[in-house]
C-alpha cells in the first residue's frame, strides 16, 4: 500500500526517522510527529483520533471515511449495477 501511495503523482509521501525519546508509547509519538510537522494523520484507530483531537491534530478516521463513502442499499431495493 505505501509503495502504491508513493507512485501515485498527487501524493507527496515522505518517510521521517524522527524519534521522540521522552514519549513512550507510539499513539503520542504519531501525534507529536504529525504536529511538529504540522501534518495530517491518517488512521483507523478511534483511539489515536481522539488523542490527535485534543492535542489540535488534523486527523482523518479511514474507518469512518470509509463508512461515509459507502453506498446506503436496503433489502429488497432494485440497484443498478454497470460493469
């Protein structure tokens, strides 16, 4: 997936070997990254989300994302489908 994300020309992907030693766990290290980069994350944990919220990260749910994006079809409704 990053290797696809890299090839594409309208994203700009750059890996950063940045550590943040005083951080113990990798949730506050990701945000603090993101902020000091002035970043925005991209995750499907809740979690991480919320604890980028609170520290006024710009963050991105790809599980809610996902959901919004996703076609609602009730049982017994006629779709359309073109292949």
């Amino acid at each position: 997936m990053l290797n696809r994300l890299q090839q594409n020309n309208r994203n700009e992907v750059k890996i950063h070997d940045g550590d943040f030693p005083e951080e113990e766990g990798v949730d506050a290290k990701l945000v603090r990254l993101a902020k000091a980069l002035n970043a925005k994350l991209f995750t499907n944990d809740y979690n991480l989300g919320k604890i980028a919220e609170l520290q006024s990260v710009k963050y991105v749910n790809l599980a809610e994302l996902a959901g919004a994006l996703k076609p609602v079809i009730l049982p017994g409704e006629i779709l359309h489908l073109k292949i």
